[in-house]
C-alpha cells in the first residue's frame, strides 16, 4: 500500500472535555513527513493515536504494517539491562545456550531466523554512538541522552513500517544529535517527527502544519515550508487591507445613502405638511418613497456585512498566534556581589570542581558538555536537591531551578494550584492573572498537569518558577527550550534577555545560548569542570 497511515473522520477530546481533534482526515504516505505546529495544538496527541496509546472518541486510525513510537518524554526502567532494552534479551540468552551446546528446541523456536541479532545490535548500538556502552550493562548506569538513543536503537533493530519520533533531539548532545540525523537521512520506510530542532526539520521531505485542528500540506523541508508560508502571509495582509478598503468604502455609501433618504424623508413631511398636491398623490409618492428607500438601505446593508464576511476571512487567514509574554521578577544583582561559590566540589557519579569556583554579578553562563557528563548533576547540587560527595557550594542569593524533566510540576494537581505551591502569599486572582501571560486562560488554567503538552507543561513549569516567593537573583536553566516551539524559544530568549540577575543554563541548542548573551562558556568533560573560550565551544554541547 502507497499509504501507510489513513485517518479518517477522527475526533479526540481530553476527559476534562477540552477537544483536540474534530473530524480530522489526513494521511501519511511514504518518505519523511515533520509534523509542526504550536504548543498545544495536539501533535503528540496525534502520534499517540497513531501509535494506538490513546483511542479516539470517534473516527478510525489505520496502519499499514508496524508501527515504532519513540515519546517525548522516554522513560526506562534503570534496572534492566541494556539487551532487555533493545528487546533481545531472550534470544540473545537462546543463542548462548545453543552455543554452549544446549540444544533445546525451544532455543531455536526463540531465535527463529534471527541469528545476527547480537551483531545487529552492537552494529545498531555503534552507529548510534552507543558501542561503548555493551549489552549487559543497566540501564541506570547511562545518561538521559543515552536513554533516548537505546530506545531508538531498538526500534531500529525491530525495522518497524512506520516510525513516529516525538521530539527525539531533546536532552542529546551534538554528537549525538548528528547520529540521529544520520539515522533519520537512512530512514527507508514511513517517518512521522514531531520537533523544534530545525536541523533535524531540514531532512524531512514534507512539511505537516497541523493548526487549529486540521493539517495543512507544505512539500519540501523547513525552509521551504518557511518561505512558502512566507508568501501566503504576505498574499494574506494583501487581501486584509483590500478587504479593510472594501470595508471601509461600503460603510461610507451606507452612511451616505442613510443621509440622502433623511433628506427626502424630510422633503416629504415638508410637502405632506404644506399639502401641495392631493392627499392621494402624496401618499403614494410616500409609500413608494419608503419602498425606494428600505431597497436602498438593505442593499448596502448587505453589501456591508459582505464586506465584513470578506474583512473576517481575510483576517482569519493571517496568522497571529499567541506567544507566550514572559516578564522576569526585576532581580538585578550589582556587578560586584558574589553570588555563587563552589569549593573543590565533589560530584556524585564522580564529576568534580578542582578548586574554586565562583560566579558574581549579573553573568551569564553555559554549561556544555557530552551526555552523561554530570551537567544535570552540577545543577541539581547548586540548588542542594544532591549532596556533594566533598567540597562546598555557597549560594549567596535566592535561587530557583528549572529541571530538564519539568518535574516540579504535581501531575494530579491543576495548573493553578501547581503555581500556587510556589507562591503560597500569592491571591488566586494574581496567579491567574499571570498564567494569563503563558497562554492559561480561563478553563485552560484548571486543567491538570498530568494532561499537558510538552510546551505547556514548560510554561506552566516557567510561570511556578516566576511566581515563587523569594524572587530568584539567580536562575539555573536544564535544557529550557526542550519541548518548546520556534515562538515560544524566541519569547523566552526576549526574557532572559531582560532579565538582570545571574544565570546558569545547561543546554545542547547552542543558537538559543548564543541568543541570551553568555559571558562564560564552562565545559564539563571528562569529569572536569573547566573554563574554555567561545571559539572552542563549537567542539559539541
């Protein structure tokens, strides 16, 4: 079959009755199809349905062939081990049994045809950048990153039909994100990605824009999506301010023509009054007057609410989609005060602070480094949530943390009452008057966390962290623009940009680091913290 994925007629609604989808048809053929859209529009949604995670409430969804679904958000129990992971465990052990000279039969039904599994897999494992890591390792002893890439290699090793991808770059280094690339360019099936990582964007072979629950069509990669959306913009401000001049001209003959019928109502009154011509006369002249007259004014009635029908349309197809307005709590830090001290510091997992450390004023740092390097380690021994292995950390001002996996946020609790654990002297009417300014408006705002988008669930996370009482004079960031669309990165670079306290930010998007003005650049390699220039940084992040 030519078409892989056929959804037809699909209606989807969360159990608090916010809908996602209604009637939705669309389907995905062969090739590399990247799903976009903004925060919130049902993207992961819809790859769950497609992945058979969550049921319609209406409509079907059909596959040709199998389906591999890599989450947003991977979660692999640290206990198993790596071939347990990949999925070969059983006929890995088969295999070993036979080679140890067991013959059972049910050994040979267990590996069927599949005798290079091993070899596949440690292959699979190399081109990944895994083939460090062996098969009989657990889970518990690799990094985030590497999480994602062995739940990738397995999906790999299975060769389903169709591949979804939610936001599969999120929390990988350079050097990982380039084996992903490389895997997603040898991709030979169907591939549906969802993601923010514009590089990852640029190798699909067609544009999914999903908005206001339906998909529109764009052929070619993210540039080309970009500048065909580009023109229709610019086609679309053309016919609003045609539309607007229509508008504005039929308003001005509907006010003229309601003078000049005035007028000749008035004429006639003058003449009915002063009864110049027989009263027979004058009342038919009359009734034919007030014909004339409701004619003329229906019609340019209704050739204003055509102008305006016209006005709405044109508007509707120019975009103006929210964004997120993020104000940071005025937190300026003089330039000369310490704010943060780090002595000989030994980290957990064996990184470690040779020396002294210290950050003072308003500076801005990046924190790089491979996956499994301890960057989130660091943090989370900052902010005292890990205790050092030896050595101190002196914060000198309030601080707040925003983790990498957002969860500060109580899944069971709604948006409202998640901020106000943070900011208990705040009045319910404030809290909701900010998360306002992140997009949780009225309803939105009492849904639970448990039930958000990625990129809800960081602005939900952002607004706690905005609210929280003492304000920060000194943020820690882990992977801020994971989940986030191309807008919201750019609001939340304007507000960091304005944000006058001190900074710490862990993150593999060096554009986005770039963007906020960083003035040190601190590279966590090989168990070593150590100061390095920009120029260096392009090595990995």
């Amino acid at each position: 079959m030519s078409t892989s994925i056929t959804i037809t007629s699909l209606s989807f609604t969360w159990p608090d009755g916010t809908p996602v989808f209604e009637d939705l048809d669309v389907a995905f053929g062969p090739g590399r199809t990247g799903l976009v859209g903004v925060n919130g529009s049902g993207k992961s949604t819809l790859l769950k349905l497609i992945a058979g995670e969550l049921v319609p409430a209406d409509g079907a969804v059909r596959v040709a062939g199998e389906v591999g679904y890599l989450p947003q958000n991977v979660t692999l129990d640290t206990a198993l081990r790596v071939d347990e992971a990949l999925g070969i465990a059983a006929r890995r052990a088969a295999l070993h049994a036979i080679e140890a000279g067991d013959v059972a039969e049910e050994h040979f039904e267990t590996v069927g045809d599949d005798w290079d599994v091993e070899e596949r897999a440690l292959a699979t494992l190399g081109e990944l950048g895994l083939g460090h890591i062996g098969l009989d390792r657990t889970i518990g002893e690799v990094s985030g990153g590497e999480s994602v890439l062995l739940r990738l290699a397995a999906l790999l090793l299975r060769r389903p039909d169709v591949l979804l991808l939610d936001e599969p770059t999120n929390n990988l280094d350079l050097y990982a994100r380039r084996r992903l690339y490389a895997a997603v360019q040898s991709w030979p099936g169907v591939m549906v990605v969802v993601s923010h990582d514009r590089e990852l964007l640029e190798l699909v072979d067609q544009i999914a824009d999903l908005r206001s629950g339906g998909i529109t069509w764009y052929g070619g990669n993210y540039s080309a999506y970009e500048e065909a959306l580009e023109t229709e913009q610019e086609a679309a401000e053309r016919m609003v301010r045609v539309a607007e001049a229509d508008f504005r001209k039929q308003k001005r003959e509907l006010a003229d023509a309601q003078v000049k019928l005035a007028r000749r109502k008035r004429y006639g009154q003058k003449m009915w009054d002063q009864k110049r011509e027989p009263k027979i006369v004058m009342g038919a002249r009359k009734r034919a007057a007030q014909e004339s007259a409701g004619k003329h004014r229906i019609m340019h009635e209704e050739k204003l609410a055509e102008a305006r029908e016209r006005l709405d349309e044109a508007v509707e197809a120019v975009r103006d989609d929210d964004e997120i307005r993020v104000d940071l709590p005025f937190t300026a830090v003089p330039p000369g005060r310490t704010v943060l001290t780090l002595q000989d510091l030994g980290l957990r997992y064996g990184a470690r602070v040779a020396g002294g450390f210290e950050l003072r004023g308003p500076e801005r740092v990046a924190l790089i480094g491979r996956n499994g390097a301890g960057k989130t380690t660091l943090l989370r021994t900052i902010t005292g949530e890990l205790a050092p292995e030896s050595g101190e950390v002196t914060a000198h001002v309030p601080l707040r943390f925003l983790p990498q996996r957002l969860d500060v946020l109580d899944g069971e609790r709604t948006v409202v009452e998640n901020v106000a654990r943070f900011a208990p002297g705040a009045t319910n009417n404030r809290i909701r008057a900010r998360l306002a300014r992140f997009l949780f408006r009225g309803g939105r705002a009492d849904r639970k966390a448990a039930t958000l988008s990625g990129g809800e669930r960081f602005r939900a996370a952002l607004a706690a962290l905005m609210l929280a009482e003492p304000a920060p004079q000194l943020l820690l960031l882990d992977e801020p623009t994971n989940n986030l669309d191309m807008a919201s990165v750019r609001q939340l670079t304007t507000a960091l940009d304005s944000y006058e306290g001190a900074l710490i930010v862990a993150s593999h998007d060096l554009p986005f680091l770039e963007s906020i003005g960083i003035t040190r650049w601190l590279l966590l390699e090989e168990g070593e913290l150590r100061e390095i220039t920009p120029e260096a940084v392009g090595y990995s992040a």
